[in-house]
C-alpha cells in the first residue's frame, strides 16, 4: 500500500540494517567534506593535539552525515519520484521517516555538543550554522523554491575548511574565508552539470533547478560564468599567505582546465561534456584541497 510519502508500507521492514543507516548519512558526500575539513585543520597556523583533531575530524563527519540524513528525511516524496534517489533508505522502504529523522537530529547535536567541549566552542558554533543552513535555508526554504538554491545553499558544503581551521586557532580569519569561497562558488557549476543531464528527474520532481526553470543554455552560461571565477577563487589562499607557489602554479593548471571543460560544455550542448564536468569538478575540488596540504609540506611548515 503506498502513501503520500511514496514509501511502500506494506513491505517496510520492522528493523532496517545498520547499513541503511549510514547510507543515510550520504557517505560519498561526506567523504569529500571531511577531506576538506581536515585540509582546513592541517593548513591552519598552529596545531592540535592528534586526538582532538581525530575528535574534530569525526565530529564534521557526523554534522555533515546528520544534515544529509534530515534532507532524506524531509525530501523523502521526491527522492520517491527521481531515478537517482528512488533506492534511497526512506524512499525503498529501509527505514522508516521517524526513525530516520531522529536519528539524523541526534548525530547532529551529539556532533556539536563533542566538538564545542572537547575543541572549542567557535568550531562548534561554525558546525552548528553549517547544520542549521543545510536543513533550514537550503532543504526546507530554497530547493523547491527557487533555482538559485544551490547558489545560496551551497554555503553550508563550504564550512567544512572554516571548521577545521577554526578548531585550530578558534576564529575565523580571511585565510579560512578563502577556503569558504572556494567551495561556494564551486559548486554552482558543480551541481547545474549533473542537472544539466538529470533535468528530467528535477521537472518530474518539481524542483526548480536552473536547467528546468531557464533552460539548458542559460544553464550552460551560468557554469561558464562561475567557472571563470575560480581562477582568481582559487589562487586567494596564495594571494593571502596561506600557500606557496606549488599551490598557485597546481590550482591555476587545474582552474584553467575547469574552465575548459565548462567552455567544451557550452559549445558542444552534448550531455557527454556535461557528465564528464561533474566528474571532474568532483576531482578539480579534491586536488585543490590535496595540492593545499602538499605545498605546506613541502614549504617545511607541517
């Protein structure tokens, strides 16, 4: 029997495995966010005794993992409807809406309470924003309202390095918001090149993706425009002090081929060019990050 939540009762288990639970966690996700908010950590000035900054890292991962878990919870009816989600824990049956939203709440409290007494209370506050953004301003108010979600909702996928950094020196500073706008402004690009080719499942949804309310070449434009801003995003850590030229010479390489790959996407309108953005845009932000570790290292401050 099915019901407005598009979850098929009638063979809904009593008892979901605990791998349902940590599929609600959007791990794939988080990985990358936790890459980066350790990448904050380690390339802050200053340090951290190892088993406050392992505490650190484990309390971004369940924050990040107890957002995603809450946007199951709440965008269980079209995660029903889209091909790409229609497996998902809530959606198949797995685990029930209730089970999934207390456990998503609990994860996301737990997650700030350890880090303010255990780190510091500004990390805490950061990861507590990061939280209360992705449920609050981008799940609930923007998605479904607008195409510039992903724009303005982005901002909490961007805290991660801002949390990190803060565990460390216990403040934000211009170095830190770098990193913030890195990712921010990353990810418009980003996510239009998985909507560019997904578009159906957003219309079929009813989410307002720009691709669905503008179209595909407004769209294609748009990952142009925000392409060519991380060429000078990405070399603000140098600019700032915060990395030397290995970072510069790496992120201006890989910037000048992002761009490439939204210029491929512009002119050839194939979905191909579009899925291969998406891949890359994925590896672009990783190698970003990884190039920010290498370089202190190799300039002799770790």
């Amino acid at each position: 029997m099915a019901t407005d939540t598009g979850i098929n009762t009638a063979t809904a288990p009593l008892s979901a495995a605990p791998a349902d639970f940590f599929a609600l966690l959007k791990p794939r996700v988080m990985s990358l966010v936790v890459f980066t908010g350790a990448v904050g950590m380690l390339v802050a000035p200053g340090s951290l005794h190892p088993v406050l900054a392992v505490v650190a890292v484990l309390c971004i991962a369940v924050g990040a993992g107890a957002s995603g878990c809450i946007n199951m919870w709440y965008e269980r009816d079209v995660d029903a409807i889209m091909q790409r989600t229609r497996h998902r824990p809530i959606p198949s049956g797995r685990v029930e809406p209730q089970s999934a939203l207390e456990f998503g709440v609990a994860l996301a409290v737990a997650s700030v309470m350890v880090m303010g007494l255990a780190v510091n209370w500004a990390a805490a506050g950061l990861l507590a924003l990061a939280i209360v953004f992705y449920v609050f301003v981008y799940t609930i108010w923007l998605k479904r309202r607008t195409p510039q979600n992903i724009v303005i909702g982005g901002a909490s996928g961007a805290f991660p390095p801002m949390i990190g950094w803060a565990a460390v020196v216990g403040d934000v500073t211009l170095a830190s918001i770098a990193l913030f706008a890195i990712i921010f402004f990353w990810t418009p690009p980003h996510f239009w090149s998985l909507a560019l080719y997904r578009s159906g499942d957003y219309e079929a949804a009813g989410i307002p993706m720009l691709p669905v309310v503008a179209g595909h070449e407004t769209t294609r434009r748009h990952i142009l425009f925000y392409s060519l801003l991380m060429l000078p995003l990405s070399l603000a850590p140098w600019f700032l002090g915060a990395s030397g030229l290995l970072y510069a010479a790496g992120a201006a390489v890989l910037s000048v081929i992002f761009v490439g790959g939204a210029v491929r996407v512009l002119q050839t309108k194939s979905e191909t060019a579009a899925r291969w953005m998406f891949k890359y845009s994925i590896l672009y932000l990783a190698l970003l990050f990884a190039l920010l570790i290498a370089d202190k290292a190799v300039t002799g401050f770790l």
